[in-house]
C-alpha cells in the first residue's frame, strides 16, 4: 500500500525541481496557490509590525474624549503598544515557520514572504517607533534630529539586507541552524522593543522618583546608538547561537532545565528590566564571543603532540 505521506513529500520535491529549472531557464513561474496556515502567520507578523507603526505615529490632538476607549488607551500608551506589537510579530514570525514544518509545506514562496514581512516588522518598525519615542522627549537642533533619522534609516536598511543575505545563504529546515551570521533582524528588533518598554515604565516611575526620571532621559539618549549598533551588528561577520536549537531542542540536562526555570522567573519577577538586558546580552553575543575567541591562548606545540610531557 503506498505511502499518502511520501507520495506527498516526492509530488513536493518534483514541483521544487520544475520550479527550479523553469528560473534558470528565465521563465516566468506564476504563483497558483498557496499553504494557508503558514501564510496566514507571515501575514500576521507583518500586519503587527504595520499595526506598531500605526500606534506609534498615533497623535491625540484634544481630549481624546470623542475617541472609543481602546483607540484612547492605545493613544496614550503608544509606544508600550507598539513595542508588544513587535514581540507579537516575533511569536508569528516563530509560528509560521513550525506551521509549514508541520504541515510539510516548506515553499520559496514561504520563504519570499517571511522575508517581506520581517523587513516590515524587525526593520521598518523599530526603527521608526525608535524615532518617534526620540522626537517626543528630546527637542534639539535640526542637525541631530536628522542624523538621528539617517541612523533609523541605515537600521532598515541593515534589516534588509540581513534578510537578503539569509535568503541567499539559507539551509531549508530549522535543523541545520545552529548559529547565525550576523544577528538574527528578531533579535536586533527585540533589543530595541525591550528598551523602549524600559523607558516607558521608567518615565512613568520619573512623576515620583528623580532617579526613574534621570534614568528614562538617559535611555532616549541612547536610543539612537543601540539603533545604531544593532543595524551594524546584524549585516557583521560576527556569529550568533540559534538558541531554541542550541539550547532548548532536544533531551538536556538538569542543570540546563534548572537555568532556564531561573531565566523565567527573572523575567516575571523583573520583566522590563530583564527582557532588556536579555536583549542586549544577547546583541552583544557576537561581538564578546569573537574577542574571547582572540584572547584565548592557542595550544602550545607540546599539548598539541600526542603523548607529549604532562
């Protein structure tokens, strides 16, 4: 009796090699259908990262009192929203990926528009909500406010070409990814939502404690450079561990389920805080990673020789 699921697998492969010898021959390959469960989570993510971008550039003019509740709560929280918006599109972008490994529909045309909505989601709108956050509470010279948006544009633009770059390079299945080159565009974009969350409850906590407030304006202040930073970090040569395969995936230790039990707690305990230095530990990743690997001492020729003196 044949086998529905490698009759499939085979009937997938077939097509993949048609499609592929179609391009090379300059054919044009039009779209027919598509897999809905996993497009309909890549369109997810981008609508979310669309979404943050409409909050953030949300203005309330007068009392708001015209407005229906949850457009007021979303004008006056804007940028908390928007940045839950990003980690929203982060969980779709997550779940369109098991969803076609799931359904055993992996196609280019996934692939293609993975890649589209996270230029929207990781490029377009941290960047921009970064800028508007920066607008709102720093008043300055028309120099830096336009250097400030060179800088939001090099991170878009830094997304895209990460993402191109991970097209061309890219290994179909998850399983092949244990490390990144360059960081990951969710992980730059998680750095720079996690910090403006931070900022928020900062600035909330600055009505009542001058400490809070001095920290929030510090926080604006460098705004820009993480944007900076991290638009530069995801198109470097540095490498990044792929941690749900690296660490998570698969049987591990105690040790292993007792650390990630502590991380957990960490977060429900300091959330804002810890998301944030999570973040950026992990933006810094790369970079630590290649300075330790200089630093470390090269073997000497003896412990290099079998059975050499001890």
């Amino acid at each position: 009796m044949p086998d529905p699921l490698l009759e499939a697998a085979t009937e997938e492969q077939s097509r993949a090699n048609r499609l592929h010898r179609l391009r090379h021959r300059g054919h044009r390959v039009l779209v027919r259908s598509v897999h809905m469960l996993p497009s309909l989570a890549t369109l997810a993510n981008a609508i979310c990262g669309f979404g943050a971008i409409y909050v953030a550039g949300m203005a309330v003019e007068h009392d708001g009192a015209s407005l229906d509740p949850l457009t007021r709560y979303f004008a006056a929280h804007r940028f908390v929203v928007a940045a839950w918006l990003i980690f929203l599109a982060m969980a779709f972008d997550a779940l369109d990926g098991r969803l076609a490994r799931f359904t055993r529909h992996t196609t280019d045309f996934g692939g293609q528009l993975d890649s589209l909505a996270d230029v929207i989601s990781f490029g377009a709108a941290p960047a921009f909500v970064a800028l508007q956050l920066f607008h709102d509470f720093v008043q300055k010279p028309l120099l830096l406010t336009r250097s400030v948006w060179a800088i939001g544009a090099l991170y878009m633009s830094c997304a895209a070409i990460r993402l191109a770059r991970f097209n061309v390079s890219n290994q179909h299945g998850e399983q092949h990814h244990y490390s990144f080159l360059g960081l990951p565009s969710p992980g730059a974009a998680a750095a720079v939502a996690a910090f403006i969350l931070m900022h928020q409850h900062l600035f909330l906590r600055g009505e009542t404690s001058a400490a809070a407030a001095s920290a929030a304006w510090w926080c604006v202040m460098v705004l820009p450079i993480l944007l900076l930073a991290t638009g530069l970090l995801m198109v470097s040569g540095f490498r990044y561990p792929h941690l749900v395969n690296r660490y998570l995936r698969g049987r591990r230790s105690l040790r292993h389920l007792v650390l990630a039990l502590i991380c957990l707690l960490l977060v429900a305990a300091t959330r804002q805080y810890a998301v944030a230095l999570g973040t950026l530990i992990y933006a810094m990743w790369g970079p630590a990673a290649w300075v330790h690997a200089r630093l470390k001492p090269s073997p000497s020729p003896q412990d290099q020789v079998p059975g050499g003196p001890t």
